[in-house]
C-alpha cells in the first residue's frame, strides 16, 4: 500500500525540480542494456558440440522462452512494397471510406474546402504537398468522429489550357467553339491524370462527385454570384487602365503578374520647360523661360500620354542651376545632391520654397509641340529614387489614372491590344512596340529636342504575365471591374476574426487588400465563362439584369457555357425582355465576347461546393501564391455577397525546392516527379520505389511553412523512419501473440506501478498528438512520435519488462499487466501514425489483437487515452527511481546493473516514502523496484549498512522536490551501493538470481517445472 503522503503524490501534489525530471526523463544509454528480442532471434541450438557448454546449456531453454512471434513482415521494398499498398487500398476500403463517414450520424462536421488545382499539365511535387496536407487533417477529422466535407475540384479555364491545347497551331482561323473543345480535351486530359495520382498518394475523397469550373451547375451558380454583385452596383464596366498583356492579349489581374526582379528598363531623365510660372514663385527668378522642370522614369514610352507632372505638396523644392551649363532645373530639395551625383556636375541652389508653391505652374510637353502639362499636387509621389517630380500619364498608371480623375484630366490611349503605338501617336511612333523600337525612337526624339538629360539601364522588379512570362504594361480599356475599394475594409475586418497559420501570412494578405482598389474580372479569350451581356449595336450600351442573367444561368446550368455562342440570340435572350421591346430587337444587340477571370471562376466556390449558400468552411488550405489569389477573390466574393468570410481558418504553406533550395527546373535537372518517388524510376539503384507512405512521411514531416525541400536525401530519410518506426510495431505485435484483449486485460489498478507509469506516459502522448494535428503541426506529430518511441519505449520500458515478457508464465499477472499496456501501446501508435501513414497503419491494424475481422481502422475511431490512466503521484515515484537508476549506472564499470546487488539509502521523508511505494509489490521474481532498477536484488533503507563489503561501489545524490506551486521545497538526500550479486547467472532468464552456477533461478524453475543442469 501507498503511504498517505505517497498517495497524495498521487493526486498532482508534487512537482520534481526541472533538473531532476530531465534527468529521470532522460536515463544515460547505459538505461538500455540489450535491444529487444525480435522474431527470428538467432540462438546456440542444445547439442551442438562445437558450442560452448554454457551456450549450449542457455540453448536448451530458448523453446521454453516466450520470444516474439507474428508474421508482420519486418521489412517491405521494391514491387513488394507497391503491391502490398495497393493490396492494403483494396482490402481497406480506401475507395469507399469518404462515402461511409458522410453517411454517419455524428454530432459534429468538418468542412475543408479544396482549392482547385490548374488543369493544365501532369501531377508534380507542389500537388502532392498540398493534398497530402489536406488529407492528413481530413483522415484525422475522421477518426476522431466527424463527419468530413471534403469535395475535391479542378479550375479548368483561362489562357494556360488554351495555349497547351491550341500548341503551335494558335487560334488563327478557330471559332471561339472550336477552341473550346479542344481546350476541353486538354483539361479533361490533365484531370483524369491528377485524379489517378491523387487516388495512389491515399487522399480520402469520393472521386466520383468532384467539381469542375467547367461544369454547366458550376458556371451557373458563378453566374448567380455574378448578378447578385450586380445588382448591388459591386460590378461595373469602365474604361480604366489595366494589366494588359501584349503576348497573351488580355487584360490581366495582379494575381496573374509574376514580377521578374531582373527586368532591364532603358530610364531617363527629360526636362519639361515651365511655360507658366506658378503664380507664387514668378518673382523667384527672372529666367523661368529658362527652367526645366525635372522628371525620371523608367519607361520612356509613356511620354507622348503626359497629362501632367506632379508634385508632393509637403515637401521641399529647389531651383539649381548646374555648374557646367546655364540651364536651370526645379527638383526636390532632397534629391539635389543625389542628382548631382548622377548627372556628374555640381547643382547650385538659386531658391528653395515648398512644394505647395508650385501651384498652378504649367510646362511644355518635351516632345509634342503645343501640348501642356500642369504642375499638379499628389500624394503618390515619393522621394526615394528619381527628382521628387513625376511624369503622369493616365492611360499607363493606376495613381496617374487617380489624378486624371480628380483634376479631370483626358485619358487617351495610343497603344494598342499588340502593344503597338496607334495612328494618334504620330507617324514617327506610329506601329512601334513601345516597350522595343517604341522607347528608342521617344528617346531619340528626346535627345533632338534637347530635353534629354540622361540614359542609364535601370534593373528593378518589373510585373510579367504569368502564363507568356512576357513583359506586361498599363493601358486603358474598357473593361468589367469588381469595386473592392468599397469591399476591402469589411474585408479586411472579418479577416481579423480568421485563424491564420503561419500568423504572419495575415499581414501579407491584409496588405494585398490594402493595394487593390478594383478587380478586373473581364478577359479577352474564349475559353472560360461568359459574362452574360449583351450591347446595343448602335449605342454599345450594356444590356444586363436580373432577368438576363437568370436566364442565361439556367441555360448554362442545362448545356453548359458553350451555348454562348451555339445558340441564337433570340435563345439567349428571356422572353420577358423580347416581349417589352419592339420587334425586331434581337437585332439590335450582340452577345458579349468577353469571358470572366479564372479567379473570379474560382473564388465563387464556396457558393458551389459548400453544404449551404450560408455555411463557412472550416479550413481553406493552399500555398502562398493564393494569398494574392484563391484566398482572396473567395474573401472578396463572399464579403460582398454574406459579409462574412467563406473559411474560419487559413493554412498557408510554402513551395517545393530542390535540397540545395532551388527553384524545381527541368533545365537544371532537378524536378522530382511523385510518381517516380512512389514507383521508381528507370535505373532503381538511383531512382527506388519508395511507396505512398514515404511521399506522405515527407510532407509531414518537412516545415511547411516556409520552402520545402525534397530529393534523395529527405526521401531516403523518411523511408528510414519508416522502417524504425516498422521495426517498434513489429516488436509490439511480436510480444501480443496470444493476448485476447477481451479476456485477458489487466484492469490498471492491479497492474504494476512501471505499467501504470507508461500507461500515464501513453495518455500525455496522446493528448499532444490530438493537440498538433488540430493545429496542422503534422511535424510535431512525427517528433513527438520519435521521442515516444526511443525515449519511453525503446531506451525505457522494453529494456525493463523483456524479462517479464519472455520468461514469466505466460498467463501470469505481471505478463498481462505488460501486454495490456502493450497492446495500448500499439493501438496508440498505430492511430498517432494514421492520418500520415494509412497504408502503414492498416497493415498494423490487420494484425492487430481485439478488433473485429475486416474492420479498417479508420472505421474505428480515435485513441483512447483514458483519465485513469493520469497518475501524476505514480510518475514522481517512477522518474525518481529513474534519476537514482542513472545516478548510480554511471559508477560501475560494464554499466551492467544485472551484475550487481543495489541498497539505496534514503532520509527518512518524502522521497523514501515515494520510493518505498515501488518496494511494496513484488512480481514472481524481483520487487517492482528491482526491475525498474534493472539489478539483481535491491534493498532500501534509511543508512547505508556500516559492514558493505570493500569492493562495494557508492554514489550519493540529492533531489530537490517542489510542492505545489513551488511554496514548499524539500531537498532530500540518498546513497546507493552496488555490490557484485553473490548468485550465480540463470541460463534461461540470464539474471543473477540462481543458488547454484548452471542452474535455474526459482522462478525459471516453476516456468519450467525444473531446475536441470
């Protein structure tokens, strides 16, 4: 029995120091005296002469030894391995499992929305480390008995399928239908392939209800989302400059940029001539006909669309003169030695006034007679690079169109779709490139007029169009915009309320919201859906409504979008609207040739897929690039829609690298193929089979929060933890032969105190495993599982309890004791694992004791780690004969503590009571203490006895105990002397425990029923 005081322990009283539960924690590697037996364990047959004797003697006593037994294979590789997963899928039922749980009656859902990946080319690593993730959490959502919302999709429109289905051909001479079907066919193509992968890689989903962007229902409901945001005057047409890319001839949005940091622009620094000087500053010099107004920029060919130049109100301007010459130059004052500098001569400072002085100022055009250009106050101008003064020209910037429109100023286009200057521009410009043969004739036109400065290569961050990889540029067009800039502020606030991980992804999105004033959702292309509008011949004016958009979505909700342009007009439009107009008004209108923006597309998902128009979906989990885009337009759409956010949580990962952390490039040799990963490549000494689970056991485990590397190395390691963690179920199955877990568990508290410990050891684990898969820390899983498996398990209870195992009786107390924590033990282990390794787990599970035959086990439920299994007292009295254990394992020689006879010697007080509590149950052969110890016998006293034998080896230590809260401390003190066993070595149990050398100690005596020589 416990004392009271020990007992108290039990309840949480006690808290040991923080140096001595490191050390009772984490015993010295002498704690492990031997590895565990396994089956298959060679050993000296009776009889075999050329044995020794006493080999010989041990070996007619191996068949009486309880080793382990089970035909779970210790090892899987090559075509064996793949076979046995697809063997393990089938018999599982990995295909019918998503179909199962949605059809169970539980309290409670879990809904992970799928973003969709692009349907334009084969499966890689990126598709891998995402629907991994995403099935890791979902499997786990499932064993822990909820319901999972798991509807995987595919985003099936836009420029890149097209492009990869028209190849070298192009569109030239194709109708709009006949570049559908075959974009079609791409993308159906590039599903079925991405779909088979997704199956093999063990990602639970019912893949015969997926949804598709393409679909007819699917377009329509975007429709639908499409009027509603209409009608709320969210959606609007206006002529505004855009993204526009000249490769792909389409507006863009900035979610379809990609930025090259290398991008070389041809820079200059032009002068305006003041015409008109400001009225406040006409007295500061008499020789304003003199002055060039200074400006930079980056792209010359925007010149000849100046409107204006503008100014920072707030700061500080200077009128220099330059030493080398008498012209004269108004820049801002801080800029002045920088300009100097870049110029190559001195500026002198005539006067100096702030920026709001300039008012009213107006120059010449540099290059276009008669043309003005105001002196306007901005806000966008800045003072970290150029003259503090900046060329606006409205059709070719977001902030000049901005100031075009408060001063009124005209918008006028003269590049077109090709990028190409217009008539307008001139005939000297007149069907130049403008970013090429464009900006040199500009330039040179410059230099003739005398207003060019300077020229340099400028290398700065330049926006591409992300399918071309071709430089974009701003130009007006008339295009369908979302407003976001009335949308971002409830956006940004319900995205306050969002769980985002990693946390710092929410100030990037955040900021990505903060930048966008408008969307535009209008592109010029034929595969995607329809905007639903019509224009009136003669006026171009837009017809659409609820009444048009209705109708038009329930014809593509019927045929699909292809009927845009298969049916005719009279179809297209409601009877409601012929009815009201006057005959003959089909003919009068022209359906809309413009298609939606695939994000726009994809961001209306959650109306499509989600359980109800209302519901949010637990989780959206996707890669950082979705910050700008999925994310995004889904928040946006459903604000505007439900003023509420479509997902309570955000899981944010980073991309796939090589090992030395580059980019995957085909050109550089370094792309790693998942199928390859899985069924190995043409040479398998270079390229082996690793199977499913490795692929799974490498996203799990790598930090995907930021970049993720893979190749031989991370493979390689993760097929190695495998097998370990292969080898420790082995060993746990091994050792449960013959247990039934229906007859023959040991309730807890009659097990043994270690038992017990390990039980509370289990139920800790447990419960921080639950912690960090609900957190998406799958890698803390994995460690967690690790440190479990060679700290508790391995380097700890397997060393003590062999014994036990192998040579008790085998239906005694203290063996069940050990195979009931054992076979807890293994259902742990194997559910911890599940959502990472199902292929794994299942086959474990298969071989499992005290389940139903046939049952998988993700039909099964979570871990059971019980409250009783908490004993906190217990682990005081556990972890401090641990400490004591490596305490006194140091000071012998072999750290062998078989070999020796142990005292302990405790002050009477708190820690002899707690340690006395192990001495108080023996098991068949030794005290609890004994074992724990690890010795051959072990008395505690209160003093070390004064007549230890001279060869006796002596340690002491002190333990520092903490009650409650840390008000009470009590240090207490011990001895320990290890004497060499006075017994001889038993040959069956080989403990120091028998009477006679070669013969059998009395417990292996009553296992046998003899004690032979």
């Amino acid at each position: 029995m416990l004392l009271c005081r020990a007992a108290a322990l039990r309840q949480g009283a006690v808290r040991w120091s923080h140096s001595a539960r490191r050390s009772a924690l984490h015993p010295g590697r002498a704690a492990c005296l031997s590895r565990p037996l396994s089956a298959g364990t060679s050993s000296p047959q009776p009889g075999d002469p050329a044995k020794p004797a006493a080999a010989r003697r041990e070996g007619r006593y191996r068949d009486t030894v309880l080793l382990p037994r089970t035909d779970f294979p210790m090892k899987l590789s090559g075509q064996q391995l793949l076979d046995r997963e697809m063997e393990i899928q089938r018999l599982c039922g990995f295909s019918e499992l998503y179909s199962w749980q949605r059809e169970r009656k539980v309290k409670k859902d879990f809904c992970l929305h799928d973003g969709p990946p692009y349907a334009n080319g084969d499966p890689h690593v990126g598709h891998a480390l995402n629907k991994v993730l995403k099935d890791v959490r979902n499997r786990f959502e499932v064993l822990r008995g909820r319901r999972v919302h798991f509807v995987p999709g595919w985003d099936c429109h836009g420029l890149p399928i097209e492009l990869r289905a028209l190849g070298e051909l192009g569109s030239a001479g194709l109708s709009p239908l006949e570049i559908r079907k075959k974009a079609r066919e791409f993308a159906e193509g590039a599903i079925t392939r991405q779909r088979s992968a997704f199956e093999r890689w063990g990602v639970m989903a019912d893949w015969g209800r997926c949804y598709y962007t393409f679909d007819g229902v699917y377009e329509a409901k975007q429709l639908q989302v499409f009027q509603d945001m209409h009608s709320k005057g969210l959606v609007y047409q206006d002529y505004k400059p855009v993204f526009w890319s000249p490769s792909s001839r389409t507006a863009l949005a900035e979610a379809e940029l990609e930025y090259n940091p290398e991008h070389v622009s041809r820079a200059v620094y032009t002068t305006f001539p003041v015409l008109t000087p400001p009225p406040k500053l006409a007295s500061a010099t008499d020789e304003w006909s003199s002055v060039g107004v200074l400006v930079w920029t980056t792209q010359p060919w925007t010149l000849p669309a100046n409107q204006a130049v503008c100014y920072m109100p707030n700061a500080q301007y200077s009128l220099v003169k330059r030493a080398d010459n008498s012209k004269r130059l108004l820049v801002a004052t801080e800029r002045v030695d920088s300009l100097a500098a870049i110029l190559g001569t001195q500026l002198d400072s005539l006067a100096s006034f702030a920026g709001s002085e300039l008012e009213g100022g107006v120059c010449s055009h540099p290059i276009i007679p008669g043309k003005q250009s105001p002196l306007l106050p901005a806000n966008h101008v800045t003072m970290g690079k150029g003259t503090g003064l900046v060329h606006t020209a409205p059709s070719h910037g977001m902030e000049d169109y901005s100031v075009a429109s408060h001063f009124s100023l005209p918008v006028e286009c003269l590049v077109d779709e090709d990028g190409r200057f217009t008539e307008q521009a001139g005939p000297e410009l007149s069907g130049q490139a403008v970013m090429t043969e464009g900006s040199d004739t500009v330039v040179a036109m410059l230099r003739a007029a005398g207003a060019l400065l300077r020229e340099e290569q400028c290398v700065h961050s330049y926006p591409y169009d992300w399918r071309t990889r071709q430089p974009v540029l701003i130009r007006p067009s008339k295009q369908w915009f979302i407003n976001t800039a009335s949308l971002k502020d409830r956006a940004q606030e319900v995205l306050q309320k969002v769980h985002v991980v990693p946390e710092s992804a929410r100030g990037s999105l955040l900021a990505m919201l903060e930048r966008r004033t408008y969307w535009c959702i209008s592109r010029q292309r034929s595969w995607g859906v329809p905007i639903p509008v019509f224009y009136h011949l003669q006026t171009g004016e837009p017809l659409i409504n609820r009444h048009t958009v209705s109708h038009v979505a329930a014809l593509f909700s019927e045929r699909g979008s292809d009927c845009w342009w298969e049916l005719p007009l009279d179809q297209l439009l409601p009877p409601a609207v012929l009815k009201k107009s006057k005959a003959g008004a089909v003919s009068e209108f022209e359906r809309g040739e413009d298609v939606l923006d695939i994000w726009f597309d994809s961001g209306v998902s959650w109306a499509a897929v989600l359980d109800n128009s209302d519901s949010q979906a637990d989780v959206y989990v996707e890669g950082k690039d979705q910050l700008g885009g999925w994310f995004q337009s889904s928040l946006l759409t459903s604000v505007a829609m439900r003023n509420k956010a479509p997902y309570r949580s955000l899981v944010v990962h980073g991309f796939t690298v090589s090992e030395l952390g580059e980019k995957m490039s085909k050109s550089l040799g370094n792309v790693v193929d998942p199928d390859t990963i899985i069924n190995g490549g043409a040479d398998p000494s270079v390229s082996p089979p690793y199977g499913a689970d490795v692929l799974r056991w490498w996203v799990a485990e790598s930090n995907v929060f930021s970049e993720v590397q893979i190749g031989p190395s991370a493979l390689n390691s993760a097929r190695d933890n495998i097998a370990k963690l292969r080898n420790t179920l082995r060993f746990l199955l091994g050792n449960l032969h013959g247990f039934e877990p229906q007859s023959h568990t040991v309730e807890p508290k009659d097990m043994h105190y270690i038992d017990q410990y390990l039980l509370h050891l289990l139920r800790d684990f447990s419960l921080k495993v639950t912690d960090a898969y609900s957190e998406f820390d799958f890698g803390q899983v994995i460690r967690l599982l690790q440190g479990f498996i060679s700290r508790d398990l391995s380097s700890f209870y397997f060393s003590i309890v062999k014994d036990r195992l192998y040579c008790d009786t085998e239906g005694s107390l203290g063996r069940r004791s050990c195979q009931t924590v054992l076979e807890e033990v293994l259902d742990a282990v194997t559910r911890s694992i599940a959502p990472i390794l199902p292929h794994l787990a299942e086959e474990v599970y298969l071989h499992s004791p005290g389940h139903t035959e046939g049952e998988p086990l993700f039909r099964s439920g979570w871990i059971k780690a019980s409250s009783v299994w908490k004993q906190p007292g217990l682990e005081e009295a556990v972890e401090g004969a641990c400490a004591i254990r490596d305490s006194f394992l140091s000071s012998i020689p072999g750290k062998n503590a078989a070999q020796y006879d142990l005292v302990i010697a405790i002050e009477p007080g708190l820690l002899f009571e707690i340690i006395e509590s192990l001495q108080e149950q023996p098991t068949s052969s030794c005290s609890q203490l004994t074992e724990l110890m690890m010795s051959s016998r072990t008395s505690l006293l209160s003093s070390l006895p004064r007549d230890l034998p001279p060869h006796a080896i002596t340690s002491r230590g002190k333990f520092l105990i903490n009650l409650e809260g840390g008000d009470i401390r009590e240090q207490c003190g011990y001895s320990v002397a290890a004497i060499p066993c006075s017994l001889s070595r038993c040959p069956r149990c080989r403990r120091y425990n028998s009477e006679e050398p070669n013969c059998l100690c009395p417990r292996c005596q009553a296992v046998t029923g003899g004690g032979g020589q």
